[in-house]
C-alpha cells in the first residue's frame, strides 16, 4: 500500500490529501501537518517550511491563522537567509588567508629551489615543452620513401632541447607501425606518437599474348592460352588467379574481359577482342606424295599417286597447342591415313594460329 493511501484512509480528502502528496514527492515530513484540525491553507504553509528547512514549530500552531502564519514564515525565511550571508562572507575571508599562506609557502620553496639547485634548471623545470605533428595517423604507399621528420610542424626549440625519434617503418612490408617523437631539456622530456600505415594501393597488372583473336566457331576457346602474364607489386604472380568472361559462340564478334584481384582487393581488368566465324565446308584436293621406292623402278622412286582427300583437322593454338606439338601432332595423326599434308595456318593479324591437317 502506497503511503498516500494510508492518509486517504484517515479521511483526508481534496486540497488536504493534495499538500499531503506534495508533501511526500518533496521528502518533507508530512506527519508534521497531516492532522485533521488544520485547514489546507495551514497545512500549505506549513509544508512551505518544512520545505524552506525552516522552525516551523514557531508558527505550527492551530490558533494561527493561515495568513499570520504565511507571515511568520516569510520573515523566518528572510533571517535564515541573512545568517547564511553572513556564514559566507566569514567563509570568504578564511578562504582568502589561506591563499594567501599557500602563495607565500610557494614562493618561499620557489626561493629555496632557486638557491639550491640554480636558475636554469628552475627554468628548464619551468619550460613549457610542446611537439606539434601534422596528423596523428598517417598511411604511406607500399615502397615509398619515408622521412619521419616531414610530419613535424614544429616543437619547443630553446634552451638546448633536444629532439629523438625512435621509427621502425618499413614500406617494403605491409602493415602498421609506430613513429615515436620524443624532446628532452636534460630535465625533462615529452612524447607524440604517430601511426604509420604502409598500404598498397596499385592494382595488378595482366599482360594478353594477342589483343584480336580470329577462330571457328566450333574451336575450343582456351582462356588461360592468351595469357601472357598478371603481376602485382605486392603478390608477384597472379596469372593462376586470372578469371575471365564466358564466350557466346552464337555471337561473331565480343570482348572477353580478363579480370584479377590482389590481396589487398586492388583489381586489374583486360580485354580480348573475339571474332569467330563457320568453319569452310571440306573439299578435295589433290595430294603428292613421295613414298620410297618399292618395284624395278630404277631410281628409287615412284610416280607421285593422286588421292582424293577425305577430310581435315586443325590443331589449333587456341586449344593449348604451340608450334612444336602442334606440327607433332598434326604428322602422328596424318601418318594414320597414308596420305596427307599439313599445313600451318595464318591469321589475318599474320601470326600464325596452327596447323592444317588434310587427309
């Protein structure tokens, strides 16, 4: 049960259970007023004492009108605060001698000091000592130069200061390090210190064999084939983690975009131009081949024997071969018809592209 229900319980009502709660919100001792025989303007008076921390025993009384006791309270409120003027103007003089001691105990021990261990050292103790740095942090490209003196502003010079600064930052290493900035007078010293962070900021760089690249539509398109190279700064070799754009075979002409990322997620892009067209129906074709001798021709030799060719096969670049397996395999597998050529095939660019085998 709330307190104030225990006052509404005992027949207070209206203005009088109001002063009762407005009473007990403050902290104010309500038992003093909360009696039936005062009226609610007694009552109000009363609380207004209690509230002023005030005797309200000199004027708490039933035969006291509301307003007499309004007046006694007011003049109560004046005097109390007349004495406590007076409490702070005695405050403020003790105050004032007590400064006044501790100012000449200082300059007695300043001229004790001064005495004993000399004035320049007094003023080295006295000397304000400040470093000022352009920024707290800092962040610096991967192998870039790096002076620690270009971050200071300025710091105190005067009276022989000395300035030491205790660095470890390497660029040729990634990550963070610490600048220590330190002034001493020879008695005594400050401190700054300045974050330095060695960041890599230059992207990969991929390197294409071909830039335009010509083939049929049914070949096989390699992607890793025309890749030259994909170096980082940082990484070093990165051609094992380029990725690059799937090929529509529908399309004659497309860009394959080459991409890679380094560790630090710089990315590096190139492009391949793709031109792919049908492959040409076979035709046939003549072929000459000297074979060794195998009857009573004299020479060695016999008539060159003319076949109607049965097919071709390619042995393209652009499917992994170079120039020396794509010949080899070209000759392994024509030596498997009896008769047939091949031949190397060149692009439009004039760079050679494979081999033609005809059988």
């Amino acid at each position: 049960m709330e307190e104030i229900d225990k006052y509404r319980q005992l027949g207070f009502r209206g203005n009088k259970l109001q002063q009762i709660k407005m009473g007990l919100e403050e902290g104010l001792d309500v038992s003093i007023y909360a009696k039936p025989e005062y009226n609610e303007w007694q009552m109000e008076q009363i609380r207004l004492g209690l509230k002023d921390h005030i005797d309200v025993g000199v004027y708490a009384f039933i035969t006291i009108p509301a307003d007499e006791m309004q007046h006694i309270r007011e003049k109560l409120v004046y005097e109390s605060g007349q004495l406590e003027i007076r409490d702070e103007e005695i405050k403020q003089k003790r105050l004032k001698k007590i400064l006044l001691l501790i100012v000449s105990a200082i300059a007695v021990v300043g001229l004790v000091l001064i005495s004993v261990i000399g004035g320049d050292k007094i003023k080295r103790y006295m000397q304000r000592l400040e470093i000022n740095l352009k920024d707290s942090s800092v962040e610096v490209d991967y192998q870039s130069m790096f002076n620690p003196r270009d971050y200071i502003v300025d710091y105190s010079e005067e009276n022989e200061v000395k300035l030491s600064i205790d660095s470890d930052v390497d660029t040729s290493k990634l990550g963070l390090y610490k600048v220590k900035y330190t002034i001493d007078n020879g008695i005594k010293s400050i401190s700054k210190t300045l974050d330095v962070k060695v960041v890599d900021k230059d992207a990969p760089v991929i390197t294409l064999r071909e830039t335009n690249v010509s083939m049929y539509r049914t070949d096989a398109f390699s992607c890793e084939a025309y890749i030259q190279s994909a170096t980082d700064n940082v990484d070093g070799d990165l051609s094992k983690n380029v990725k690059c754009s799937s090929i529509d075979t529908t399309k004659d002409t497309q860009v394959v975009t080459y991409s890679v990322e380094d560790s630090q997620h710089n990315k590096a892009e190139a492009t391949l131009n793709l031109h792919l067209s049908d492959k040409p129906a076979p035709t046939p074709d003549v072929i000459y081949v000297e074979v060794p001798s195998q009857g009573n021709n004299g020479s060695g030799q016999i008539a060159p024997s003319t076949s109607t060719s049965h097919g071709t096969q390619y042995f393209m670049f652009s499917d992994g071969y170079n120039l020396d397996s794509g010949y080899s395999a070209c000759i392994v597998t024509g030596s498997g018809y009896g008769a047939y050529s091949c031949e190397p095939i060149m692009g439009a660019d004039g760079l050679y592209k494979g081999y033609k085998l005809t059988y």
